[in-house]
C-alpha cells in the first residue's frame, strides 16, 4: 500500500467513525472519557517510558532546551491529561442543543441544533498532551480525530492514543476504534495528501510553530482554524502597581516560555520606566532571559542591571514581530496607552495581550482598542488556555475572526444544521 492509499484508509475509516460517534449519548461518552483518564494515570510509567526515548532522541538532534520541555512529560503533566479528561466529561454536551428556535408566520417551526463536525485533522508538534486533549475534546463533541504530531513525539503520541483507544473499547462494546487515529508515519507528504481528501475530512487545526501554521494553511483544500503566532505583550501603564506589575511580567515571559500565550514584549510607560525596568530587569536576568530592549529602555537596564547573567542587546525591527519561544525579551519605553496600543495592534500576532493599571479610563481604552483574541487588565497572558477558561481543554487556539476566536473548547468543536417541522406547508 503506497502512502496516498495508507492515507485515504485512514480518513475513511475516521469518517465511518464520525457517523457511529455521533450516536452515542453523552452518558457513553463520558464513561469512556473516564476511563480514558484512568487508563493514562494507571499506565504512566509505561507512558513516560515512551516519552524518554522521544526525548533522548530529540536531544540526540539537538532540539532547544524549552522545546525539550515542551516534549517532557512527568507525573504532573499527565496527571494535568488525565484531570483534562475528567473535566471534559463533567462538561455539558454539545451536541444537540437548541442555538435558536422559531415559528414562522404559516407555522413553520425551524429549530438550530448544534451538531458535531464530523472529521477534524490535528497537526502538531512536540507536546504530547495535546493527543489527549484533541482526542478527548473531539470524542466528547462527537467527532472523529485523526492527530498528526511532530516525529520527536510519535512514541508518546502513539502510546497515549492506543491507551485511550484500548479503555473506550473495555468500557463500551460499540466504542468505535477508528474514532481516535495517529497518523502511523512521518513523511512529510502525509500532510498535504491528507488534506486534500476534502470528501472525508471536515476541519484541520495546526498547532505549533509560524512555519508549521502557515505551511500547513497553504496546501489545506479542508478549512483550517489557525493563529500563525503568539507574539505577546504586557503593557505597565504609569498608574500601575509595580509589585502586581512585575509578578505578571515574570510569570508571562519565564512560567513557560515555549509556548504560545507567552509574553514576546514588554511595553513600559515611560514615566514609570526608571524605577520599574531595573527592578523586573534584574528579575529576568536571573532567569537567563536576553533582554532586546528599543534605546531608553536600553539605556536604563545597562545602567541598573549588575551582575547580570544575560545579555541587553538593541532590539531590530524584525523582533518586535518574533515569537521565540524562548528566554528572550523584546522591552520597549512607551510614551502613554495609545501608543502601547498602535504598538500591539502593528506588530502583535492578536494573540493575548495585557494591561497592568489601577487606572480604569486606561484599563477600558487598551481592552477595547487592542484588536486581539484574548486581552487583560492585571493579569498574565499565560491565561490564554482551555484549563485556565473552563473548558475542561482546548483543542487550540484560534486568532481568525470568523468562526472560533480565542481557546476552541467542545462549543467550537460542533457545527450545526437547521431543522423544519412542518404540517403540509408549500413555498407559494
């Protein structure tokens, strides 16, 4: 079997499934999310087995201290898969529910009932736990999952697939297997041949790098739910608390560097510029960060900074735009709120983007202004997540503006279709 048959089999199946997902009850589907859970937990030493071979193999190939975090998973971090399970399950299902409801003039009654997708293609890289969330999250809203992760995770991402497929299979009789599918091999060409099978294929959702986004966006014929990057900004406004000011840059920038709602830039008014960069400055220069600053923040943080264990360099145009996943930091001096706002709506990614303010005149312009999925006033960027808003999980996050905006919970995960009931009625 060449790679366009292996491929074509396994969306067909992933649709046949679809249809039999879509006629459990919610009962059924929360039994085996149950299970699900507690299969990952009871086989974890065997999961994280698994996952130290991606690992030694990834830094054989010399991948990035953060990406390596971002591929480790520990008894917190599948533990996390687990509790994400259970809490998808304890979740209202979306399936089924009534959006709208009519009677038209002739009585004509419409309902609009939410409906699952049917097929959704996952593609990403390195954190494994994503199989579990996508897998958990598509399963509860009724579609069928095929999840293509990165090379450097495909024990960990096969592993945990065929520990939930194999607990939904004990718990019911007609848990469709096909449901939940890892794409078997890595070759490259997968991917485009995959989402061209727009017969059997519903929806793609990339994860991971601007590379990997926009590559993926440009050969998908399947609609594709994105955000190309998460360039992140807090802004410390002039009437800030400075202790809550610092404590939410840190906690944006070093929390987790790697991932997506971590802060790129830090904007600082420039009348609270003198005293509030050293102090955070000295903060992030023991935690490694390299700071890329614009010529006053610059001038301030080599002037303040001792000791320092990382490097303060003049930040180029291209870095206000770069997301690095990386301990490294664009700071830029600010000259009031709108002009930390034209700098974020110019170079942000409309990914998550926070104020730090006792002022509420400023507070209600940045929320208001700032044109991005996620935005706050006090609090950390690192928020942007499906845990963090309720959701259970998240299945990604979305920056487009039709459609989902924001973390894609089991809501986002259905579509739906309008039903008439009628009495005889004809169109005159």
């Amino acid at each position: 079997m060449n790679l366009t048959e292996q491929i074509t089999q396994l969306a067909k199946q992933a649709r046949a499934a679809s249809r039999e997902l879509a006629k459990l009850t919610a009962r059924e589907k929360n039994d085996c999310l149950l299970a699900m859970a507690d299969a990952l937990e009871k086989n974890s030493d065997a999961l994280k087995e698994a996952n130290t071979r991606d690992m030694d193999a990834a830094a054989e190939n010399g991948l990035s201290p953060a990406m390596l975090d971002r591929l480790k998973l520990d008894d917190k971090r599948v533990a996390a898969m687990a509790k994400g399970l259970r809490e998808v399950a304890a979740l209202p299902d979306p399936v089924g529910r009534i959006l709208d409801e009519r009677v038209r003039p002739n009585g004509l009654k419409l309902q609009k009932i939410s409906t699952p997708i049917g097929v959704v293609v996952i593609i990403y890289e390195s954190r494994p736990n994503v199989t579990a969330d996508a897998a958990g999250l598509c399963f509860k809203s009724g579609s069928a999952t095929i999840l293509r992760g990165g090379r450097e995770a495909m024990n960990s991402n096969q592993f945990i697939a065929k520990t939930m497929i194999e607990a939904g299979k004990k718990t019911l009789a007609k848990f469709p297997g096909h449901g939940i599918q890892v794409v078997p091999v890595t070759d490259r060409e997968a991917i485009p041949i995959l989402l061209s099978l727009t017969q059997y294929v519903d929806l793609c959702m990339p994860r991971g790098g601007e590379g990997l986004i926009r590559a993926v966006a440009e050969c998908s014929r399947v609609p594709v739910i994105k955000h190309y990057k998460g360039v992140c900004h807090v802004y410390v406004d002039a009437d800030a608390d400075l202790k809550m000011a610092e404590e939410i840059a840190l906690n944006a920038k070093v929390q987790r560097p790697a991932v997506c709602n971590a802060m790129e830039t830090l904007l600082v008014d420039k009348t609270i510029a003198a005293r509030f960069l050293p102090v955070v400055g000295q903060r992030l220069s023991e935690k490694r960060v390299e700071l890329r600053a614009d010529a006053d923040a610059e001038a301030i943080l080599k002037c303040s900074i001792h000791n320092t264990k990382s490097a303060i360099k003049r930040a180029t145009e291209q870095d206000w735009f770069t997301e690095y996943n990386d301990y490294i930091l664009n700071v830029r001096v600010v000259n009031g709120v709108q002009q930390a706002i034209d700098h974020i709506n110019h170079y942000g990614s409309a990914h998550s983007d926070s104020i730090v303010t006792k002022n509420e005149l400023h507070a209600r312009q940045f929320l208001n202004e700032v044109d991005s999925a996620t935005v706050y006033w006090n609090a950390s960027t690192r928020f942007t997540d499906g845990g963090e808003f309720g959701m259970g999980a998240e299945i990604g996050i979305s920056t487009d503006k039709i459609g989902a905006r924001g973390p894609m919970g089991l809501e986002e995960l259905t579509s739906y279709k309008w039903i008439g009931i009628g009495n005889g009625q004809v169109r005159t």
